[in-house]
C-alpha cells in the first residue's frame, strides 16, 4: 500500500488519539543526508486505559533496509512508549510469511507469544495467519 493512501488512515486515528503516526527520518553522521525521510511506522490500537500500544505499519526506504535505521527507530519508539507513556506492554504483529520482520523483531527483544490464525484476509484473497510478540514493562 502506497504511504500516500495511509495518510488519512493515520491522521484520522491520531485525532481520535488511537493512532500515533510517525516519520522515521536519517540523523546523517556526516550531515549530508541528515534529515532525508527514509519511512514511516506509527503506535495504534493505544489503549491508555490499559497502558498498552502496537508498534506496527512501518516501512522504509530500499536505502534503509538492512540498517541501523530501523533498529534505532524501534528504541526510540520503545522508550518513549515505556518512559514517556507509561506503557507495561507493546506489541507487534506481523505476518506469518514475513521472515525478515519476524526475525528484526525478535532481534530487538520481543517474545513471540503465538499465531492468531486467519486473522485477516488479503487484498488477494488470502487468509493471512499473523504472528503476535511483546515487550512488556518488567523486560
């Protein structure tokens, strides 16, 4: 799905306060690039009354795949989720079939707590099983 489309999607959850859209953008150590947007990720599904968030709908740039940039983009989420909003749990979902973000998650520390199956479908019509991990407060 294009960022463009996502757009309206996230800024009306962030009005509703369900919704916390983020960019994720290069500090560039040199300068050059510092700045330059490289992708996008937000907090949803927040419930304050439960203290607790999804980090999820991120995507980046080809030139910032298989970086630092997402690893730092998911601590600072991750602080600022623990720290700033007092959450005791954050979750990620992905899907079953997506190797790579299923191993980027359990490397920044998550426990992958099971596998809700069916639990959408896809714009193909597949039934798609997701894979559910968390951080919690104490870890």
């Amino acid at each position: 799905m294009e960022p463009v489309r996502i757009l309206p999607r996230a800024l009306a959850g962030r009005d509703a306060g369900t919704v916390m859209p983020f960019v994720i953008a290069r500090r560039g150590s040199d300068g050059s690039d510092a700045g330059t947007i490289v992708g996008s990720t937000r907090f949803w599904k927040i419930d304050k009354v439960n203290r607790k968030l999804e980090i999820s709908h991120t995507w980046l740039a080809k030139s910032a795949q298989r970086s630092a940039v997402n690893t730092e983009a998911k601590f600072l989420l991750l602080q600022h989720a623990f720290e700033a909003m007092q959450c005791v749990r954050v979750q990620f979902t992905t899907d079953e079939l997506n190797e790579k973000s299923r191993a980027g998650i359990l490397r920044i520390g998550a426990k992958q707590e099971g596998v809700v199956r069916h639990e959408r479908i896809m714009p193909d019509g597949r039934k798609r099983n997701s894979v559910r991990f968390s951080i919690i407060d104490d870890e």
